[in-house]
C-alpha cells in the first residue's frame, strides 16, 4: 500500500540553470512531481533539454506550473519566497544541518559546472550536499527533496532501535514542527 507525502505547511519549487540534458530535466520534473512540488523552472535551458517527453513517463508539466526562463533577469518568484542554492562551494551549508524555508525555491547547476556567480548571489543560502565529488543534477534534487520531505512532513522521531515506528500509529503523528534554534 503506498501512502502519500504528509503535506507540510509552507510551498517549493525546483528547477535548474543551464540545463542541457533532456533525459535529466526530464527526471527532476518527474521527481518534483512526486515530492508535491508547486512549481518548476529553468533558467538559461539548453533547447534540447527541452524534449523531455522521453524521460517524464509522468507528464509532469500537466500537473506542476513550469516556468521556462530564458535568463536570470526573467526569473520572478513569489514574493517571500527564499531562493536556496545547491551547490559544493566551500563556504555552503550541509544539507544534513540546514533548515528548509516554509517557502523555497531550489536551484541546481548545470550538468557539467555550477551555479553561475549571479545565480549565487542571488541565493539567500548555499546548500551542499556532503558527497566527495558531484552527483547527478537529477539526484542532487532528489536528495533535496527527500531531505524537504523528512524534515517538514511531520513524520515521528525515528526508533532508538532498528526499525520503523508502529504503523497503526500514523494517526498520532504530529503535524509538522518547527524545530527551535
């Protein structure tokens, strides 16, 4: 039986600068489809990443708005809306140890280089994903937000032992906290 994503309150969107592989766009489409995105983008796209019809088995652009910016000067989010980076930088927080805004918009880099200094700058916070070297965009995303999901979806406190909580207790978990600094 599969069970939904518990909702948390707040929105994310995700998307990527200067995407040039369709089969890759195609797969953080999918993925931010799955994880209950309320939006997607690009920004600078290669044209052919956008062919992406053989890699989205889940026709995610009928489901989540896409925005297909040709620049960053083009790209305008909601207001109060935080724009994190994911990106290895030196000076980047670890994912494991960062705590998602209610309201984010999540940008990757390209496949084969990073998020361009003006995309940088633009980002209230740099996120890393504590890997020895690159993964794919299209994991990266999916490591993202699986991590959005953990920390925001109001699911319990994992065991002490191994293994998973008693499941005929889903109906008392919580809903989702704000952790206090």
């Amino acid at each position: 039986m599969t069970r939904p994503i518990k909702a948390a309150r707040g929105y994310f969107g995700v998307g990527v600068e200067g995407i040039s592989k369709p089969m890759n766009l195609g797969a953080i489409l999918r993925t931010a489809h799955a994880f209950g995105a309320s939006f997607a983008f690009t920004v600078d796209a290669h044209h052919d990443a956008k062919d992406i019809f053989r890699s989205d088995t889940a026709r995610s652009l009928q489901h989540v708005p896409y925005y297909d910016w040709s620049g960053l000067s083009d790209m305008v989010l909601p207001k109060a809306c935080t724009l994190v980076g994911i990106e290895l930088t030196d000076d980047a927080v670890e994912l494991p140890s960062f705590r998602h805004p209610r309201a984010a918009a999540y940008v990757l880099g390209r496949e084969k280089g990073s998020l361009t200094p003006q995309m940088l700058e633009r980002c209230e916070h740099v996120v890393r994903i504590p890997t020895k070297f690159c993964v794919n965009v299209s994991v990266a995303a999916a490591l993202t937000l699986y991590d959005r999901t953990i920390c925001l979806g109001g699911y319990p406190e994992r065991p002490v032992m191994p293994g998973g909580p008693d499941l005929a207790a889903i109906e008392r978990w919580e809903t989702p906290r704000i952790r206090q600094r």
